[in-house]
C-alpha cells in the first residue's frame, strides 16, 4: 500500500491511514479501513513523510512500537503486522534539531537508510535513463526508432538537472513527441565552471594575501559542494570534512553558507 503524506490534509490523512467508523464524523456513512489494515502481512509505503504533523507522527510511532491503532470513532485496538518504508526529500536529521519532526519517531523508521544522491551527482545514469525513456515513450506515442545525438546526450551529462529525473524524463518525452532535438541546445545550457586557478587582482598583501584569498575560496567551494553531495546535512558533511560540527556550523557563518530552497528543491530523496 502507498500513500503521498504531502498529498492530503492532516485530518484525511489520518482517516486514510487508520480508517473509520461509521458516524465517526460528519459523512462517515459506513465502516472503512485504513492503509494499515489492507497492507496487513505486506508494505506500506509512507511517501514524503517529512510533511506528517505532530500528532499523526505520534500515531505512527505508535503503530511501529505496539503494533496496534484504533480506527477513528472506534472503542477497540486492530493488531497489524506491517512492514513500514518511507521517504522525504527533506533532511530529517535538521528537522529533529529543529523540532518539527520527532526524534523517537526518526530513530524507529531509521534501521535501514537509502540516501539517493540528485541527478547531478549520477551523471554514468543518464544515459541509461534516456535508453529507457526513449523506449517507453517511442511504444507510448507510436514512435519507433526514437533516438538522441551524441551532441545532445552531451549536453544532458553537463546539465545541473534541478528537476531530477523527472526533469529529464520529461525532456526525452517531447523529443519523442516532437521528434526534434532543437530545443535541447537552446534549453540546456552547459554550467559555468569556476576555476580556481584564476587569481584576483594584485593587492598591497602581496603574494601572502592571493594565497589566502584563494585558499578560502577553495575552502568555501569544498565545504558547498561536501554540504550538497549529503543534502545538507551537517553532521555528515563534517565527518567527510574532518573537522567538528562546530567548526563547520563557524566556516558555513563565515562563508555565507545556508540551504536556500533552490537546494532543497535540487536534493534527492533518502528513504527509511
């Protein structure tokens, strides 16, 4: 069984996951089952779960510790066996910092973790992604022999994907449509490098002050890009920086360094 946590109201969404008797609310016409019960023996898949409020977050923890829920309006507990998956883009870990989502809870849904990097940092996959969306959509769309130049499949490996796969699932399915490739060059633009070896403009600090303008530069690009390949999260990026959360949380202030929602919306997913 799958259900988006996203997708509903808090109010339906409990409904959803638990079920109802009848009378329980104003509509509530007749007994109904929850998620938990039909996915009984199986999965249930708990689809951005960041986005759980407080009290359902309670209910689901519940639920993992006892094995047991009551449906709404009802006066007896349902015993399930179930196995539970979820997923977020979010990064948990800060929002338990943060306080808006339980630390008991993350704990029990954290036994195995599966961080799935962004598009952009599995650059060997796409090719192997446009294979299988040329594929599905040249059957899709009555399409044969739908095909990619090395110049555009090019263009695809440079790109940044702030969309993810989903972006360029969907890039492949209007060249499938269209049948042209025009707009892929005109779209896709090949990011601009930064390059380090690029010195400032001579000061009077003299060759001790470019060393040291330079080496914080370098310093903050790889404190960025350490911060993005973890999605943020900074417990990680220190272990992998070497140096203490502290430190890290000092060089990020010093730097200018914050996840902007441009990042958050570039992140992948990690599932539980």
């Amino acid at each position: 069984m799958k259900i988006n946590c996203a997708a509903l109201p808090s109010e339906l969404l409990e409904a959803e996951l638990f079920g109802y008797e009848k009378g329980a609310f104003t509509g509530a016409h007749r007994r109904k089952p929850g998620k938990f019960e039909f996915a009984h023996e199986g999965t249930i898949f708990l689809d951005e779960i960041g986005e759980l409020s407080p009290p359902l977050q309670a209910k689901i923890l519940h639920v993992l510790q006892d094995g047991e829920f009551s449906r709404l309006g009802g006066e007896k507990d349902i015993h399930v066996d179930v196995r539970v998956l979820s997923s977020t883009n979010r990064n948990l870990e800060d929002a338990v910092e943060a306080g808006t989502f339980r630390n008991d809870l993350y704990y029990r849904l954290n036994v195995v973790s599966l961080q799935v990097p962004p598009l952009r940092d599995r650059q060997d996959e796409i090719p192997i992604l446009v294979d299988f969306f040329l594929k599905k959509y040249s059957r899709q769309y009555n399409r044969p022999n739908a095909k990619l130049s090395s110049k555009s499949l090019t263009l695809f490996q440079k790109h940044h994907w702030p969309g993810n796969v989903r972006e360029l699932e969907n890039f492949v399915k209007r060249i499938v449509i269209l049948r042209d490739e025009e707009f892929v060059a005109q779209e896709i633009k090949p990011p601009v490098e930064e390059v380090l070896t690029e010195w400032p403009e001579p000061t009077t600090g003299g060759l001790k002050e470019l060393a040291r303008r330079a080496a914080r530069k370098a310093e903050r690009q790889a404190i960025q890009e350490t911060l993005r390949q973890t999605q943020w999260n900074r417990t990680q990026a220190a272990k992998l920086l070497g140096i203490s959360y502290k430190a890290l949380l000092y060089k990020m202030q010093e730097c200018g360094l914050s996840p902007s929602k441009e990042d958050a919306l570039e992140n992948g997913e990690s599932s539980f």
